[in-house]
C-alpha cells in the first residue's frame, strides 16, 4: 500500500510525551493536563484553555531510579513514567489528573504530587511551579449510585480544581461544545479504524496504532486536521494486490502504548484488526451521547462507566459480559482469534487473560493467544516465536475445516 | 563447686533455665530436631510453667478441640467427612499444638498464659467455622441443600462479618470463604497452601500476583472449598488482586454474586455517602436472595458487643504503649486482633479470651509484672506479615530481645460503631469497611502509610520490623520512599521479605538471616540466645 502521507510526522510525535504539538499547545497558552487511565475522562481535560495528554514514556527500556523507588516488581509501565518523570521529561504539565485505578500507576501518581505533610518529604518531580495533581475516586460497577458518584467526584476533583487553578470555563455551554469536539475526533478515528473491517484491509494494525496513540497524546485542536486528511486518503486507498497477511487477530489486554509491539504481531503474519486494550480505540472513541435533559457531566459519567471493558468491574454480569464483547468483537472485525496480551505485574490482567484463554476458547470457539509482555519489548525473540506459531495454529485450523 | 552446680541445677529445675546466654541460658536452639522443627522433647520451663502448659495449654486445648466440635457440630461424623475430604483439614488439624508450641516457645509466666489464651480463641473460632462449613455443605450430604445451607452466607475473606449481624438473630451464619481453608491452615502448616497456588499457575497464571489472592483462587481450581451457602457477597478489599479473584473465583462457584466496591480515596468526605447506599445494596440483595428483613435488634446486639471487644483492645493498647506489663506477645496479639476483627462476633470465644486476658493484664500491672524482661528494643511491625512466620516475633524476642509490641494490621477498624440510629450505624458502617485490614494504610493516598512514625511514637517504640511482601504492589510503591524516610529520621529499621503464605519464596531461615545481619552489623548486638541465630525448620508445618 501506499505510504500514508502523515504518518511519519506521526511516528516522531510519539518519540516523546512533550512532542512539538504539546509545544505548540503549550505556546499557544493552554495548559497541559497528564492522565494515565480511561477512567479519566480525556474530554474533560480537553476545555478550552487546557489539552489532555495521555502519559507515555516511550523509549524508557532501563527505569533505575523508578526501579529504587517503585522496586523491580512493580509494573515497567508504572516504573517508566516515574523514571520519565525523574528525568524531567513532564516538566511541561501543569497537573496530572489521577486516578486509584491501578496500584502501579496509583504509586507513580503520588511520587509525583506535592503532599504537603510532614510525614514524608515531597519530591518535586514535576519542576513547574503551577503543578498540582489530584485524585478521582472511580467506582466499580455500573449503577445509579456509581453514576451519581462519579459525577460529583469528577465536578469536585477534575472540574473545579481546573477553573480555581487556572480560571477554565466549566460551564454547561463549554462542556457541550467540547463534546462535540471530541467526538468528531471519535467519528473521524472510527471511519479510519473501520477500514480494518474489510477483507482486505486498507490499513494495518501498526497504521492505526499510531493513528490512535497521537489522539490521546496531542492537543485535539492541533491533530484534527492531519486526522481529517488522513481520513480523506483513506477514501481512495488501494489495499495491496495480494493480501500480506496470513491471519487477522484482535488484539487484547492491558496498557499498550507501543506501537512496535503491533508491528511484532503483524510481522509474523496476524493483522491486528482491533485493539482493544488501555489505549485502544475499542472503548476510547466511542461517541460520548447527550440525552435530552441529562447534564453533560452526568453525561460523561455515565459514558466512561458503561464503555470500559476493563477488568476492575465486579458485579458479576459485567464480569462475564466482558468475554462476550470480546467475542463480540472478534465477529464484527472478522478476526480468525484473539491475542490476550498483559503486562508483567499487571494484576487485573493476568487474572483476566487466564480467564479469557479458557472462556472465548470454550464458550466461543475462538482461538487465544495468551502472553505475557513488557512495556517496551519490540525485539523480543520469544514473543515472535509464540506469534509464529499461533498464525500457524489457526491456519492449520483453517485447513481442517476445509476453508 | 559441686554445690553451686546443684543449687543452679535446683533452681534451673524449679524456675526454669535463665534465657540469656550470660547466665549459662536455656538455648532453645538445641531442642531442634535438624530440619524438622519438631523439638527433641519438651522445653523446661520451670515446675510452676511447664505443668500449666501441659494442663493449661496442651491438654486444655485438646480437650477443648474435641468439645468444640460437639458443641458446634450437627453432627461429628460430617466432621470426620470434611477431614478426609478436604485437604486443608486433614492437613492442619492435628498440628495445631505444634503451632501453640512455636508461637509460645521460650514464654513464662502472664506471658504464657495471656498470648495462650488468644490462641484458644482463634482455635476455638477457627472449629466454629469449620463446624458451620461442614454443617451445610452439600458434598457432605449427599448433594442435598440442607437447612444450614439455606442459613448461610459467603463471602471472600476480606469481608468484614459486621455487615452479616442483622441476619444472625434469625439464624444465619457467615463464613468468610477462605478464612479457614487458607488464612489459617498457612499459620498452622505453611505447607498446605503451597499446593493452591501451583493450581491456579497451572491454568497460566504468572507467578507474581499477591501469593494470597493466588492460594484464594487455587482453592477453586482444585475444587476444594465446601459447598456451604447459596450466595456469594465479594468486596474489593483489599487490592488489584484481590478484586481480579473474585472473578476467577466466580466462573468456578457459579452463584448469584454480589459485589460490595468500598471508595479507594477514603479520606474524601464525598465518598461517604456513596459507600453508605452500597452497603444498603448488599443488604437489598441479601433480603431478596433470603427473603429475610434486616433486623435492627440483630445488628445492634451484636455491634454493642463487638464495640466491646474494640474497648477492651484499646485498654490493652494502652497498657502496651505507656508501661512495659503487657503481656501478650506479638504473634498472639496481631493474630487475635484480625482474626476476631474481620469474623465478627459469631459465638463468645473473643470475648472470653478479652476479659481472661484482661484479668492477667491488670495483675501484672498491680503487681508490676514486667512479662518479657529481656526487651532490647520496643518494635513496630509495619505492612503485611508473613503468615507462615508468623511467630517469628516470638523467635526475635528468645534470639535478640526484640519485643514486637503492635503491628499494623492491629491498627485497622481502630473504631466503634454507633449504635444510636440507623443513619450513624450506616454511617460509621462505610468508615469501618473503608479502614479494613489491608487498606486503611494502603490506598487512599501515601500519607496513610506513613502513619508509622505518629504510631511509633504513640507506642513508644524505638526500631521498626518492615515487612517486605515481595508481590504486594502497594507497598512495593512505596519502597524508596520509606528508604529515604528512614535515613532521614535516623530510625532503626530492618526489612523482612517474605511472599505472605508461600514459605518457598523466602524461607524462614532466610527471615532469620536478614534480621542477624541487620542486629549484628547495624545494631552491633550480641545474641541473647545464640542457639538460635541459625537453625534449619524447613520441613516444619
């Protein structure tokens, strides 16, 4: 195929966390809000006056000073971003928006937030004076009482904080014009991400990661025209002749914001046609619905509660539901099986993908793929071995069932 | 000469030998069989202390297991069906002595009776539980759902039991899932639970996550947890872990499931009243699964009494903090605590135990009765212990003097519960669940954990036992930290890495070790009783 005309300008913006677009944004007067979790509300952090940026530190392969603070068995995610951070390299955030979503990234969060106490001494990892960083309670089901909270936890520690600390307008008006913002972002990656749905697909797995990856790491502002250009190009994109994969996989599991690891997966044959995962498109850009009389925070509330796939959930109907949208997704991507990928240390999804590789297996008869990774491990023998042979195993499948 | 010798050897015979080893002492270390832990006979406490633990303690308990199982059985046949068919019953029943006998080895005195008297507690808490598993579990009885298993309630171990009390006038028992196969058999053969977490790595779960949430969910591979109740009530104490069990565990048990989330950020006045309305909705759904009504009298009765048993724990702590006439040692004290904290008030074993060891408490204060004479040093155990050492506090104090006083797992639901109205019940309800073993200094910001110097202070401790548990992510975030703090403050502190319950990451020896080298090389001390610096117990239950 074709080069995709942006995607090196896109491939150097996540080289690192303050690309030139966050510089730009930064320039340009905004502020810059840090979030690790989906449970964050990205849209929220997206007011005028301020920019979300998903925090990544890509190229962190060595965290050893995170490594002492943290301890070598904590995720490599988590012990990134606190070395990332120790290096200087979020200098330009001017809050971080946390969540106690996950441990690891809990700890990393709180290394980094003034404490003001005398009971343990702050870091002031973040050298900008402006720095703040609070905390959201985020709930664990699906119910009114989860709705109710979650909106008032995020008016009183997302909302609030951000129009006292740097005078941005929370109003109603705002936040229905935001949404909309947001969510031409959503169309515009969903129409590029359903060109995977084809038979031959006219973008890979790794095109589209990176497609995804600025969305969430960029000022939306700035990356809505290259992403409106690149959805035209897409219109009139010629797949190859001959289809260059043997296989098409979903791929599923917890933080991945590596796009190499993609292209591991692809170069031993699996298209990825769907990424579900943190980062992912899957949940994350999903068009967030204003009912008629709904406030839009409630709004938001309750759309980042009924989207999220993630494992955290406990009521027993969202346990098992979550395998069958799994599944659900497998069909609607046509993908011949599943990649269940988690990060070492991640303990949600080491539960979870021992579950999914005997659920979807058993239940929905789609092959899985189970395996374990790091946050940076592109060049991984052993992983490409493990690829190599599941493409191998589902075409041996295939030809068993005479397809 | 001659003399001297037979009058030490009179006195030796009627006191017991000294315990330093200045004074010719005891040398606990030599009574070891190598590798076994077994003792080549029994230790001689003197006249008075070895006949009350062979009357008092040994036999006492004996007796007492065998009781407690008529008194809580339905019938003792089901009692021998669950032995033989349960792996961590037919494994841990019989050396529960042997687990009396290392958690009191070297005490005298109150010192022996008060900690023995919370060990009969557990014990006979501990039969309780198992009676009412075996009462209602539908393997035993023919697959039949029987009236005890109409009259009981799961829930995973983390649980706390308060929130069953307005059921239980009405006959209903709870039974914290894993409490017993798990919790307990770890402290009374460390061998047991090895067998669960190979189970659930081989369905392909790495080795890291929290060895305990991996035992939790291995007793549901293996299928080896009764089948005792029709529902199932989870929460999300008190980590990632814990919370992706609860989902393993749910594929296997297949019951209707309720999933009781407590706010992580429990500081946050906010979050209150939305723990409040889920607490409500666990107690809707136990109502629609039963169709028995909440009952205030049943809530209240119990919770008066457990707001007791929370008082007398303060008048103890008093007394450990401001004197030096507690008597209890550390295992026997953080045991107790969260043991009879998170099972509640079901039958009248805590408070029985309280009131004796009150009695013992308040005569060595009288009396000035210091019960561990040879304390170097008033110790503060921080995190999660290791429960398969769980007596390690009582080797550290016979080896080195080191006198554990409070732990931080004590310091959990550190509350009383209003019993005035229904709205301050509730209201208090979210607080004591926010503040649950595990969590209260874990999550819900840093600060929480760092609660350890105000403690030190408050129990007038000088050196801090930092448990290390190598797959706990929350504390592990935090290990740097604490690094700093420590040299900054200038506190003497020692690590302790161990994995929770699998005895094969760490080894008791190896515990032993690092404490040696921190009390020789740092501290510059010479043992009290040098028998016991090393000593191989691998094979012990």
């Amino acid at each position: 195929m074709k080069d995709l005309k942006h995607l090196i300008f896109f491939e150097k913006l996540l080289q690192e966390a303050n690309n030139d677009l966050v510089k730009q944004g930064k320039a340009d007067g905004n502020r810059a809000i840090g979030y690790t979790c989906y449970f964050m509300p990205e849209v929220l952090l997206d007011l005028p006056g301020c920019f979300s940026v998903r925090l990544r530190a890509p190229g962190c392969t060595s965290p050893d000073i995170a490594t002492y603070y943290l301890s070598g068995r904590v995720c490599h995610y988590a012990r990134s971003l606190l070395e990332r951070a120790l290096e200087g390299g979020y200098n330009f955030l001017d809050a971080q928006m946390g969540t106690e979503t996950c441990t690891a990234t809990c700890r990393f969060q709180e290394h980094i937030q003034q404490k003001h106490l005398d009971s343990v001494d702050d870091m002031r990892i973040i050298d900008n004076d402006d720095f703040f960083c609070t905390f959201t309670d985020i709930p664990f089901k699906n119910t009114e009482n989860s709705y109710q909270h979650f909106e008032t936890q995020l008016r009183a520690h997302v909302l609030e904080p951000l129009h006292e600390h740097f005078g941005i307008d929370i109003s109603d008006e705002t936040l229905l014009k935001t949404i909309e913002d947001h969510n031409e972002v959503c169309r515009l990656i969903n129409e590029i991400g359903d060109y995977r749905k084809l038979d031959n697909p006219t973008i890979t797995g790794y095109e589209f990661h990176v497609i995804q990856l600025v969305s969430l790491a960029c000022p939306k502002y700035l990356i809505l025209p290259y992403l409106r250009e690149t959805a035209e190009e897409m219109k009139t994109r010629e797949p190859d002749q001959k289809k260059n994969f043997r296989c098409k996989v979903v791929l599923a599991g917890s933080e991945n914001d590596d796009p190499d690891f993609t292209k591991l997966v692809e170069s031993c044959g699996a298209l990825v046609v769907c990424d579900r995962f943190c980062y992912g498109a899957v949940e994350s850009r999903i068009p967030i619905e204003v009912k008629e009389g709904q406030s839009p925070l409630r709004a938001i509330a309750e759309h980042y509660l009924k989207t999220s796939n993630c494992p955290r959930f406990m009521p027993q109907d969202e346990m098992r539901a979550r395998k069958k949208r799994l599944a659900d997704l497998a069909k609607e991507y046509h993908a011949d099986g599943i990649i269940i990928a988690s990060n070492k240390f991640c303990e949600y999804w080491s539960y979870e993908r021992v579950i999914d590789t005997f659920i979807l297996k058993r239940d929905y008869g789609i092959p899985v793929c189970s395996i374990e990774k790091e946050y940076i491990n592109s060049a991984s023998g052993q992983l490409r071995t493990r690829f190599q042979a599941f493409v191998e195993s589902i075409e041996i499948k295939q030809i068993q069932e005479g397809n | 000469m001659a003399k001297m010798n037979l009058a030490k050897a009179v006195k030796d015979f009627w006191y017991g030998k000294p315990h330093t080893a200045e004074e010719g002492g005891r040398r606990l270390g030599d009574l070891y069989e190598d590798k076994t832990g077994l003792l080549k006979h029994r230790e001689w406490r003197g006249v008075k202390d070895t006949f009350y633990y062979m009357y008092n303690i040994w036999g006492y308990n004996y007796v007492h297991m065998v009781l407690d199982i008529l008194k809580y059985s339905n019938n003792p046949i089901d009692f021998l069906k669950g032995t033989l068919r349960y792996r961590w019953m037919g494994q841990t029943y019989l050396p529960v002595i042997h687990w009396f006998e290392r958690g009191l080895q070297g005490m005298r005195g109150e010192a022996l009776a008060a900690s023995a008297w919370h060990y009969r507690a557990m014990v006979s808490a501990s039969i309780h539980q198992i009676c009412n598993f075996f009462n209602a579990d539908t393997r035993l009885h023919g697959g039949k759902q029987n009236n005890a298993y109409k009259h009981t309630f799961y829930a995973n171990e983390t649980t706390c039991g308060t929130l069953f009390y307005p059921w239980m006038d009405a006959g209903y028992q709870y039974i914290p899932m894993e409490m017993i196969p798990y919790f307990v058999t770890c402290h009374v053969n460390s061998h047991t639970v090895l067998n669960y977490i190979d189970a659930v790595q081989s369905l392909g779960l790495p080795g890291d996550p929290c060895p305990m949430c991996q035992a939790e969910s291995g007793l549901f591979v293996l299928d080896d947890v009764p089948d005792s109740a029709p529902l199932i009530i989870t929460c999300n104490e008190a980590c990632d872990a814990s919370v992706s069990t609860h989902t393993l565990q749910d594929w296997f048990a297949n019951k209707p499931l309720f999933a009781l989330p407590l706010p992580m950020q429990f500081d946050d006045p906010l979050v209150k009243k939305y723990c409040m309305n889920e607490i409500e909705e666990c107690w809707k759904f136990i109502e629609e699964q039963t169709g028995v009504p909440f009952s205030w009298e049943s809530m209240k009765k119990r919770l008066e009494r457990q707001n007791k048993l929370q008082r007398d724990e303060w008048e103890k702590w008093e007394v450990a903090s401001k004197t030096d006439y507690y008597p209890i040692n550390g295992v026997a004290q953080a045991l107790f605590r969260i043991y009879s904290t998170q099972y509640g008030i079901q039958g009248d074993f805590w408070e029985e135990a309280s009131e004796k060891v009150k009695k013992i408490m308040y005569k060595c204060v009288e009396k000035k009765i210091n019960p561990f004479p040879q304390t170097r040093h008033r110790v503060i155990a921080w995190s999660c212990a290791p429960l398969y050492y769980s007596n390690w506090c009582t080797w550290a104090y016979n080896c080195w003097g080191l006198n554990v006083i409070i732990n931080m797992d004590s310091l959990m639901f550190d509350m009383e519960i209003r019993t005035d109205s229904y709205e301050n019940m509730l209201e208090d309800m979210a607080t004591y669940h926010m503040w649950a073993p595990m969590r209260r200094m874990a999550v819900g910001g840093m600060h929480h954990i760092f609660e350890l110097w105000d403690y030190m202070k408050r129990f007038n401790c000088d050196m801090v036992a930092m448990y290390d548990q190598l797959q706990c992510k929350g504390m592990q975030g935090v290990h740097g930290l604490f690094e700093d703090e420590f040299r900054k403050r200038n506190i003497n502190a020692f690590w302790m890495p161990h994995a929770l319950p699998d005895c094969r990451t760490v080894s008791r020896a190896e515990i032993r070790r690092q404490i040696n080298d921190y009390m020789t090389t740092v501290m510059h001390e010479e043992p009290l009783d040098p028998s016991l610096l090393d000593f191989d117990d691998s094979m012990t239950w």
